[in-house]
C-alpha cells in the first residue's frame, strides 16, 4: 500500500530515514528549514516541499523528526504550521528525541483538533539509520499505531510499543539515553581506576566486553574511551546535557529523584566548563581522568 | 598431568569449584573451616584435611576461595597459615574477591618467603561455577600464570590475563562489581521514573534487554527488579556494601575520584538504614522507587 | 516625603511589609487576589483596590510580594495588569522570590515599555518582616534604587546594592536559600552522625553553636533540628523544592555546575516521596536520619 | 595547684599550646620528634625529654598533639611509647584530630593498663592557640575532665563536655571540620554562580557575613575565598582530604550515609589530581570556579 507522508526535518538521522520510507515505495513529500537538505532528496524521487503547509496538506501522515523542542515546536505549532493543516484523523508522528511535557502539549493540541498524535522515537545512530535498523518504541492510540506499522517497519528493525499515552515513548527515549550515559560516567571512572594501577585500557575494555559488560553500548563507548577518540563527536557534548536535563524534567514533573542523571548533569557541566563542549559525550571520561590527574593519550 | 592442589574456602563458589578440579582429574585436598563442607566433598574423591597447614604443606598450588579479607588474612597470614606452611616455589592462587591492600601485602609477603603468589578473581554466580563457566580475570608473573592454567581452565571458560602485578587483578575484579552496581543503580532510577509515568515494567526491561542494552547483566537485574526478586538474596547488601568499600578504598590509594561510587556508597548505606540489609544487592532499585513515593509489589 | 504606593500580594510577608510602609506615612493602596487580606489592612489606613489596573494606575511606586513566578507573572503581564497600567518612569519594585529568568523578562518588557524595574528580594521571616527587620538584597539603576531607599527604609534594617543588572539581587536571594538549605543538609547529617555516637543533640548544637557556628542560620535551624520541630512548617518543603529549582535553572543559564545544589534536590524530591512534603524544609534532616536508620523522637 | 604534665608534639598548634601551660604555671615536660622544636621551648622554663619514656614517666597527665593517627599511634602505643610508661590512674589527654577507631583502640589499651583516658580535641587554628582562645570538645569520665579542668582552662577560652565515652569528642572535632568543609563548598558553588552573573564577590560575601551568614567559619572562609588567597595554605588540601576520610570512616562504623561528605570526598580527590594539593582546603572554591569555565583571578 502506498502512503502518502509528510517528512519534516532532514538532518542525518531524518534524511536517511526519509530515504528508507521512498525505497519502500512510499509517496513521500519532504521539506527542511535549509532547502538544500530537502533538494538532496530528489533524486531519490522525494517531492519537495517549500513550507511545512504545503507538505503537511495532503499527507496521511506527517513525521517530524528535527533537533530539539523548539524546532518541533516552531514547525508545529507556529502560524502556518502543522497543526493548522493537518487533516483530521490524519497522524502526527512525532519521532525526535523531545520533552515529555511537550510530547503532553503535542498530544493535547491534536486532540483539540481532532487529529491524531503518536509518539515514535528512535534508538541508533545514523549508520542505523541509513541501514533501517533503527529500534522505535512507540506510544499512542492502539488503532493509530497499527496504521503508523508499515511507517515503523521501513525504517526500524523492530518497533516496540509502549503503551497508550504518546508521551510514554518520549520518556522511554529519555532513560535509554540516561542509561547509555550512565555507562559511559562508570566506565570513565572505572577506566581511571585501571589506569592508575597500570592496566592497559584496551585490554581492560576487552576482559568487559567478553564477559558481563557485553552490550552494544559497552562496546561502542568502551572501545571510544580507550581509544580516546572523542574528536570529531558523534554526538555533541552539549546535546548529552540537553538530554540529561530533560530526563531530570520529566522525573521532576513527576517526582522522582535521580540521583544519577543528577551526577551526570554537574559532570557534563563540568566538562563543558574545563572546554570539552565540543567534543563527543563519552568525553566525560575524559574529564573523569583528568579529574584523577591522569594525562590525555598523545 | 595430575596437579596436586589444596583448596581452602568451600562456600557457594568454592565447593563447586573444587569439584571440576576433581572431575579434571586434580589430586585436591580440600579444607573448609566448617569441616562439614569439605566432608561434603569425599564423594568426589577430595582428600579431606584438617588443618591449613596439613593441606598446604605438600601442593603444588594453594587456592584461597574465602569471604572477605579477615578471613583470607587469618588463613594465610596467622600462625599455622599457608604462609608458614607453603612449599618455596610453590604458588598461591588467590581467587577471593580481597581488597587490592591485602592483595599488595600477600604478593610482598609471599616473595619475601620464596613463594609464588597468583591473583585470579573470578565473575560469575554460583551456577557459573558448578558449569566451569567463570570468567577469570589472572595477574601475576607470566611463568606462574602459565602453570596455573590447567587449574583455570578447569573451572573457567576463559581467563584474561591483567598484567604482571597481582593487585591488577583485584582492581579489576573489584571494579567489575561497581559496574555492575552502577548498572542496577541508574536502572533502578530509570525504572522508578518509567513506573510514574505508566509504563510497564516488564515491557520496558524487554524493550531494553531486545535493544541497546543485552549484556548478562542487564538481563539478569533487569528481570530482578521488573520482579522484585529481592528475597532469597543472590549477593546481600552488606556484600555490596563491602565491595563498593573496596573499590573506593583502592581509589583513594591512588587519588581517583569516583563519584559514581561514592553515590552507591550512600545508597547502599541508606538502603541498609531503611530496613534492607538482608535482600539482594539489587534491591537498592527498591530504596530508589520508595524514594520516588512509589509502593512495592504486593 | 509621602509616597504613593501600589502594594500587591499580602501573604505572611507582605501584609507586615505593607504595615511598615502604612506605619512610616506611606500612601499605600492594597490588592490581594483574595479580598479579605487586603481588606485587613484598612485598619492600618490601607486603601484597597479591587483590580491591579486600579491600584496601578496612579502609583509613583508599584511593589509586588507574591507566592511564585507564576503570580508574579500573572499579575504583572496578564491583561489589566501592572505593565498595562503603569505609567512612565514609574518603578515596579519586584520584592518576590522568583526565578533569575523571569527577572530578566520583566526587566526587558518594562524596559521596552519605558517604565523602570527594580529586583528588591528580601531575607527575613514574616516575624522579621513585622519588625521591619528585613534585609534587602536590591538591584537596578542607581538612579531608581535611590527612589526606592525610603521604601526599603520603611520595610528592612539594610540594604545592600548588588548590582545594576535587576537579576542580579535574585541570584543573590536564590543563592541565599540555597546557602541556608546547604547548612541544613550538612547539619543533619552531623546530627545522624553524633547521634549514632550517643552524643545529646542539644548539647551538640549548642556546642556548635556556641563556637565557630553561630551564625542565625544555624542557631535557626540547629534548634528546629534539635527539637525535631518539623511541624507546622515555617517554610514548606515544597518551597523548598522550588528554591533549589530556581537555583539550578539559573546556574544552568550560565553553565555553572552546583553539586551541593543537585544533592539538595534530590534529597528533597526523595524526603516527599518519604511523606514529608508538609513538613518544614528543615525535615530533611529527618530524611537523613531515617536513613541512618535512627527512629524519630516520639 | 602546680601539674606536672608531659606534652607530646610541638606542631604549629602543640607548642602555643604547651607555652601557655607554661604560663598558668604548671611544670610541662615537653617531647616532640624534631628535638629543635622542643629545645624552643626551654626559654618558657619547659624541661625537655629526649624521649617519650622520660617524658612520660613521672607525668600526672601526658597530652598529646600530633599530626595524625600513625604519628599518635607510634607514640602510644609502640614500645617504649606513653602506654608502656604512664603509671596507673594517670591521664592520658588527646587532643589531637585522630579517627575514632584510634580513639576507641586507645580508651581500650588505657583502660587495659589501668590508665585514664580522655579525648579533648580543639577547635581554633594557631592564633587562637597562642592566644589561649581554643574551644575544647572533651569527653571521658566525668572525674577524669574535671581533673584536666585547670589544664584545658590553661589553653582554650571554654569546653564543651560531649559525653562520658571518649571517642565522643573525636566525633565532634570530625564532625565540625565536616561543617567547615561544607560551608566552604557551598559558598565556592554561589561564589561561581553569582560571578558568572556579574556580581561582585568581595560586595557578595559583605552582604552574606553581614546578614544571616555571619559565622566566623562564613567571615573567615568567605574572605578567603573572594581574595583567592590559597597560598601559603592555612590548612593543606591533603588534610582537608584526611579530615574528610575519617568523617566517612566514622559514619560507616555506624552505618550513617553523609551524602554531602562524599560529595566533598570527591572534590578534593579532583582538586588534587587538578594539581591543588599544596593549596589551602579553601581552594576547592577554585576547582569548582573552573568548573564552571571561570578564570583564576590574576
């Protein structure tokens, strides 16, 4: 079946994942705040659109898949946006990593104009992404969710559902990227312990991975910290603090202290205030050595 | 070639082990302060002995598999110990979790009497053990290491050598427990905010386990605190306690900051003031989830 | 000289501040949202308005003295509110405790309205604020502070200039809760710490405070600790909360990491899930001692 | 009354602190391990000892004020030390900062050999001793204190009996270095906040010690800290560390979680290995000021 979509925002995560949506032979209309990014597309048969209106208007479903909540905020909400234009009983699948309050506000408004909202973020990174191997948890309306299926099967591996309030996915997006750094603050400090005692990092990283630390986010972040390979970043310093202080939001909103993601937000402060904004997250370990007077890798 | 080995310390990780030296074909004489846990050990055709000195005097290698340091500390160290009763050139194998301090002082002691002393924790639970399925995590003098393979290979699946000097090993052995601590904290913080929000615990742990985070010990706390499994305790409180105090200990000997460990220390401490010092380690998920106003499992 | 004043928000603090000012031959008209307040006050001479426009309109001076930002906000720049009505080169004199960044905003929105704006946060509890006993942490043009200083005569002991920026004086109230709620923490913990030693309380706060500790904050607080006297709460832990909030949101407006602030935060978000959320914020003391598994006094 | 007294250690505290015995009159026998520092003394009418022994021995009370458990330890109790030499019903003085277990060893020992002894540590720093202005938290039984009545009149301004076991007092002196320490934090952190916004430091901590925050720990530590004055260090970072590490021990020997001394446990590890070690205590406001990306004052 051939679903005619709307796909907003084609940054490196969103252009592949447009991309996968045309490979499965889908009537996909895409636009971007840089129309270049949007231009890029054509060849792979993507309509281009030149205002979010223009893409929104005609689309079963609109996907939004941009940078933080003021861009989804902006592209949604604002005059011209895609509340104003969505069809009703037409979807709104929300698919960047946003706060769980304007995942609440998203969901609220679309039901004031009779559309329908999911929330459908991703795990994975760009190579995931251009490989349709994303993992999705999504949340929404039962009946909405089985419509957004063949959506969810042209870009992810496997897509799990997390329960019937949108926000649930957003918060589920939140603690995936809590946890991940969780694993990179122990890994630092455990890295800088070994260290001390003179054992060769590498070899460290491998006895973890090989055994009980075996996930492939010990495998990803261990081999980046041993190799100190934190430049160029794939994903920026201060886009781990954006994360963290979401997660922190949405647990305050509901109560919930943290005390882990709060240790995270002062160290990733830190590391920003000692000069690491621009590197790549995991560079809090980094931090953590240096902190234990170790010096960097030449 | 038949070893002949004594084997000291026959608790939950000790008897199973000295039961594959056994089925390898070892000579081994076991030794266990409550006799009746080495008498145990006759139908497997161990020679039972009744004092340290007695199984010590005439091995080819001593194993020490006991609780803590105190009880490592008496058995090598006081009068009658294996210190006293080692044969020179003759090698200790310390598989205790210990701290890195006695670690430091039983390689000193040991060379300063002409013997060997082998560092070689290992990680896995007690079924691991019963199925040589330890990983084991080696340090000393290469030429002892390589003669205390067949002794490895028999109640492992794989050894990791860590380096030259003995304490690598307890460092890292002591550092793969606060991994995995850490692990259970940031998960028990993730789950507490997941549960405030709706989202099913089990559904969430399955998401996580199916996704980014697969290594055995997510799987195996994960599904732990989705239950709240906490009672029978696999691993008490105090035994967290004990090894969290451990791994800072042989921070601060080196001047390493380790706030993630630091956090666990008053977790741990607190959880133990709120009433659960008898339960799994695990259970500071629960600590964390009454922290957030949120009620146990009926 | 008499002046003519605007006076909104009469809570336990600004009832007293609005006497002083009555008291000193001030023209005061009163606006409370709940009528009766401000109606109290018509004893002491008080006009009472019915609206903020009418109360606005023809100050010289307009002071607002509410619960939060959220009033603040609403009766400031909702419609028919002050910055609607008042006139040029009229000063809006904010005594609040409210966030760094709605400072900002009002500055900006007064400024652009050709009105001054003056940030006058107070330290002092309702009994200090009856005996004109407040001391005034005040920021803004130096021209208007000096407008402002009989004012500031009238209701405090002292003022002290922070600074020309309007926000500054409300980071320096924010920090100033905070440096308070930082005393506390460490205080109970030295308390569940004697305690635990079988060391009198009483006697070790007024060692405490009899020596290198006697600053008001600990001679307060010491004494509420002491006496376990949570209850009524002279400052709930709610406002407690929102404080160390507000001290956070402003250090993150500027990169500038507060881990005792981060540790208070989560101490307080876990002393309510406790159920101590009606409890004065010096409870966290309690907090801290149930931790230490030490029963409360009966 | 005349005393004879034997004082043990003549640091930069010891030897005002022996002087002023001198003064009231009492006969002091004075020993310290550097001899020169004892020879110093000789012009105040003290007899020197070249040993602990002669010291010792014809004492009615023996104080001690040494640097640190192991300085304390191998002058009690090594041979040849104060245990072996102290007659019966004689008093043992501590007065040094030791940790609680050494206390506890020591009460047991005199006890042991029929000795007496009381821990009176003291609070004050090296003007206050010269000045005899010491503030003395003294516990052991209560004939034993007022026996060392005169003695603890001849140094300090005033003492504050905390309990009849011993080690009570070294709790009080850990826990106020503890309160210090925490102070010192919390204002570095509203230091680095209040900067970033522009806010004049020296004019911040005049408003602070002038209003609720007008301690002597709040006056001293303040102008430290707004001068940057960290070298020479009044009290080095590594002591600071000590102080810390015995709080910690404490609390853990009686299961107490002291979330904001690990907090600073943390700091001062990071402070060192950031190369602060030689520094005042003070200076972790400066670690924490470059936390934040603020420059050091030039």
């Amino acid at each position: 079946m051939k679903i005619k979509i709307a796909f907003l925002g084609l940054g490196n995560m969103g252009a592949p994942m447009a991309r996968n949506l045309l490979r499965a032979g889908h009537d996909v209309t895409v636009w971007n705040r840089t129309l270049s990014n949007a231009e890029a597309l054509r060849t792979d048969n993507a309509k281009v659109a030149d205002s979010v209106a223009t893409a929104t208007r005609d689309a079963d479903f609109v996907i939004t898949m941009m940078a933080d909540d003021h861009a989804v905020r902006s592209v949604v909400l604002d005059a011209g946006g895609v509340l104003e234009n969505l069809a009703p009983v037409t979807i709104h699948i929300s698919m960047s990593t946003i706060s769980v309050a304007l995942s609440q506000q998203l969901a609220a408004e679309h039901a004031h104009h009779g559309q329908l909202y999911v929330a459908a973020p991703v795990f994975g990174r760009p190579e995931a992404a251009a490989a349709a191997k994303l993992f999705i948890a999504a949340a929404g309306e039962a009946s909405a969710l089985e419509r957004c299926q063949p959506i969810f099967d042209a870009v992810g591996q496997r897509t799990f559902v997390i329960g019937s309030a949108p926000e649930m996915a957003n918060v589920v997006k939140l603690s995936g990227n809590f946890l991940i750094f969780s694993i990179i603050e122990s890994l630092g400090e455990a890295v800088a312990l070994t260290r001390k005692y003179g054992i060769d990092t590498h070899a460290y990283i491998d006895f973890l991975t090989s055994t009980l630390f075996s996930s492939p986010v010990h495998k990803t972040y261990g081999a980046i910290i041993a190799d100190e390979r934190y430049h160029p970043a794939g994903f920026r310093m201060r886009l781990g603090l954006k994360d963290v202080r979401l997660v922190l939001a949405a647990a305050e909103a509901v109560d919930v202290p943290m005390s882990s993601a709060s240790l995270l937000r002062d160290t990733v402060l830190s590391a920003i205030g000692r000069g690491m904004e621009d590197l790549d997250w995991s560079s809090i370990a980094r931090y953590v050595a240096e902190n234990a007077g170790l010096p960097k890798k030449e």
